[in-house]
C-alpha cells in the first residue's frame, strides 16, 4: 500500500495522533481480557449451526484463536506498520479461502468489538470520567471498521488475485482453443493450476475439451475422407461430363444418320412403289403376250390342220396322176392294137402319161414340201407351246414378284414409319442426351465447388489441434510421402 493511500484511510478513519494514542492507552486493557473475549466468541461460533462448521477440531479453534489475538494486540499498538497491514490482509485471505460469509465475518466482527467495547467501558481506573470514556468508545469503534475495512481489502485482494489467477488460466485455454489447440487440459490446484473454488469450471471446461476433441477429430476423419472421396467423385464427374459430352455428339451423329436412313427408307419405299406398279405393268404386259401367243398357238394348230389337209389333197392328186398313168398305160396298149388308127391316140396317151409322170413328180415335190413344212410347223407349234409356257411361267412369276413387291412396299412401307417414330425419339432422346451433358457439366462444377469446399473444410479441420489429429495427420503426411515415393 502506497503511504498517501494509508494517509487517506487514517484521514478518513479519523486515526490521527491523538487517536493513536488513545488506541495505546487500551492495548493494556485489551490484552488482559482479550482471552477471555475471544473464548466467548469462539464458544458462541461452536454453539451456531451456521458457524460451526468452519471449526471442526480444537486445534484449528486454537490456531484461529491465537492468529486473531496476535492480530487485535497488533492492532491496539497504535502503529499501523506493515506487520498490521500484513496480517489483516493474512486474517482476509484466510476468510477468504475458508469461503466465509460476509455477513457472518461483519457479524462476529460485531460481536468482538461490542464485548470489546463493553471491558473498556466497565474500566473507571485510568479514567477521567464518563466523557473521556466516551471520546474512547468512539475511537474504539472507529479502530474496528478500520480493521474491518483492511480484512476486508485483504479478502477482496485475494479473491481478486484468485480471479485473476483463474481469469489468466481460462485466458490461456480460451487462447489454446482460438489457435485449435484441444490438447491441453485446463490444471488443477494440484498443478499450480485452477483454484479449487474454480473447480467446476476446470471440469466443465476439460470435459469440452474432450468431448470436442472427440467430436472434432471424428469431423476432421470423416473431412479427411469426404475430401478423398469428393476428389475421386470430382474426378469421375468430369470423366462422366466429358464422356457425356462425346456421347452426345455420338448420339447427334446417330440422329443424323437414322433421319437419312429415314429418308433413305422413305425413297426407297417410293420407288419399290414404282417398280412394284412398273412389275403389274409388264405383268399386263406379259398377259398379253400370252393372249397373243396363245392366238399364234392356235393359228400353228390351223396351219397343222391345213397342212393335213393339204397331204390328204396331194395324196388325191398323187392317185389321180397314177390312175392317169395307168390309163395312159392302157390307152398306149390300145393304140397300139388299133395300129395306124390309134397312132394319134397313142400320142395322146403318151402325153396324158407325160403329164401324169410331171404331176406325180410335182406331187411328190409339193409332199417333200408339205412334210418339211409340217415339221417345220410342227417344231414351230412347240416352240409356240413352249413359249406359250414360258409366258405362264412369265406370268406366274410376275404376279408373285408383284404380291412380293406388294408385301415388300408394306413392309417397307412399317419400317418407314417405324423408323420415323423411332427418329423423333432419337431427335428427343437427343434433346434429352444434349440436356444432360448440359446438366452434367453442372454437375461437374458444382463438385469441383464441393471438392474446393470439402479440401478447405478439410484444411480448416486440420487446424484443430487434437491427439487423434495430430496422429491423423501424421499417418496422412506417411502415406503422401509414401505415394510420393512410388511415383519416382
């Protein structure tokens, strides 16, 4: 304590000169009874409930009771020195710690003081009378609030340096956990640490700690491994937006080609149309060429039959030329007997045999002729009949070449359709494909922004100081150095 604060307490106590000396004129009076007065007090504080407590041997009444006599007789010497100062800031430190009441220290300061004041008071020795004992009194009680008033500094001294103890304590774990430091517990008194009235506090804040510590060292494992897995899935995504994006352009490529297929489909159609209208046509055709053949047919059937007849007509004239021969023959013999009468008969006879030999040869030509002819026709009728057949055929073919290509249009004709349906949903499926790599590469810098995201969550979580962190980290920085390694 500086000496003008001191100066001002004994101003404001009214401690000056003449009350000091009138304090040493009492400490006489007060060392005979002050036994006595302190054995009633301490009587009275075993006899209460409230107080009794503090004072649980007989050694410890002793020591209380010896250390608060030792202090009065210093009071009463009038001096004021640093021994006094040192023990009433000593008596409030150790109300203090014994976490005495206010109300209970005021009271037995009360308590004292008045029995104090009663011995000083009961004394006429020494005195000069009811005036002068008066004047005392006063002093008297203004003595005891001075001592209460510096007890109590000390009381309050010590709470304050016992806060400002666990004030600095907490500060440096508040600290430690600013910097993400959750290794260190908060000491006990046992550690020069906390002090034992901060207890729950120290507690309190170790048992955060550790619950924190669990807490975030399990949050900083699971960042460690969303981070690992968000870089894998960041990586497969653009893999996936980049594989989208190629099938996309694939699939647009594939859409071009079914729409030209489709057209290609559509022509197609179209034209077997035209030759399946182009095959009914020479089907008709061809129909015709039976009809007229069959006709060719029936005139060779003809020719055949005149032809039979004509051999029928030549054979006729054949024997007609040999009965003329004949005749001719017979008439020769005749003219012969008739002699120089039938020489002019047997002339004619000779040229009616003349002209029968010539239409005999003619016949026989005109039936080499006919015979020719007839196995001309002949060869011709079955070359018509075969013609004839081959036209059918012709024919038959062509109406199932028709019906085929018929069959072939309508299929064709499905499969057009089909392939139109399946072009506006492959032109949608595109649409679709095209949105989707759209929203793939969303996709793909949304968690690329998750990765970064994830790596500073990460980041920050390796800023908490715990055991299993610091392990943690320790096993991470291996395995880098480790992969590392295997690249070279």
């Amino acid at each position: 304590m500086s000496q003008t604060h001191r100066d001002e307490l004994f101003v404001w106590f009214g401690l000056g000169e003449e009350a000091r000396s009138t304090i040493v004129d009492m400490a006489s009076l007060v060392e005979r009874h002050i036994d006595q007065v302190l054995d009633e007090f301490y009587e009275l504080c075993l006899a209460r409930a409230e107080t009794k407590g503090y004072f649980p041997t007989e050694h410890i009444v002793a020591h209380a009771k010896a250390a608060q006599r030792a202090h009065w007789i210093k009071l009463f010497s009038g001096r004021f020195d640093e021994s006094y100062m040192a023990s009433a800031d000593k008596v409030g430190r150790v109300h203090f710690e014994v976490d005495l009441p206010f109300h209970l220290f005021l009271g037995g300061y009360a308590t004292v003081g008045d029995r104090i004041l009663d011995v000083v008071q009961s004394q006429k020795n020494g005195w000069r009378g009811a005036k002068a004992r008066n004047s005392q009194a006063r002093v008297l009680q203004r003595l005891i609030l001075f001592d209460c008033e510096r007890v109590i500094a000390g009381f309050i001294n010590a709470q304050m340096q016992e806060r400002e103890k666990a004030l600095t304590i907490m500060t440096q774990g508040i600290q430690r956990l600013e910097t993400g430091d959750l290794t260190t517990q908060m000491p006990g008194v046992e550690e020069n640490g906390l002090p034992e009235r901060f207890d729950n506090v120290r507690l309190s804040y170790n048992h955060l700690l550790d619950h924190w510590s669990g807490i975030l060292s399990d949050a900083t494992r699971r960042a460690h491994s969303v981070d690992a897995k968000m870089a894998e899935t960041a990586q497969m995504t653009r893999d996936m937006a980049h594989r989208s994006g190629e099938q996309a352009s694939t699939f647009n490529e594939t859409v071009t080609s079914v729409n030209s297929v489709t057209s290609s489909t559509r022509l197609t159609s179209e034209k077997v149309a035209d030759a399946a209208k182009q095959i009914e046509a020479n089907r008709v055709v061809a129909e015709e060429g039976g009809a007229v053949v069959r006709d060719a047919i029936l005139a060779v059937e003809r020719i055949e039959q005149s032809s039979s007849q004509i051999n029928k007509i030549v054979d006729v004239i054949d024997e007609i030329s040999f009965q003329t021969t004949l005749l001719a023959l017979n008439a020769g013999v005749e003219a012969a007997r008739a002699g120089e009468a039938g020489r002019g008969f047997a002339v004619v006879a000779s040229e009616v045999r003349a002209l029968a030999s010539r239409a005999t040869d003619a016949a026989d030509d005109i039936k080499k002729l006919i015979a020719g002819s007839s196995d001309q026709v002949r060869e011709g009728c079955e070359l018509v009949h075969q013609t004839g057949e081959r036209l059918n055929s012709i024919c038959a073919s062509a109406d199932s070449v028709a019906r085929i290509m018929q069959e072939v249009d309508g299929v064709i004709f499905e499969q057009s359709g089909q392939l139109e349906n399946i072009s506006e949903r492959m032109e949608r499926l595109d649409q679709y494909i095209q949105n989707s790599a759209g929203q793939a590469g969303t996709v793909s810098s949304t968690t690329d922004a998750l990765a970064q995201d994830s790596a500073a969550l990460k980041a920050s979580m390796d800023g908490f100081r715990t055991r299993s962190n610091i392990a943690l980290r320790e096993a991470t920085q291996d395995q880098e150095y480790e992969r590392l390694a295997n690249r070279r």
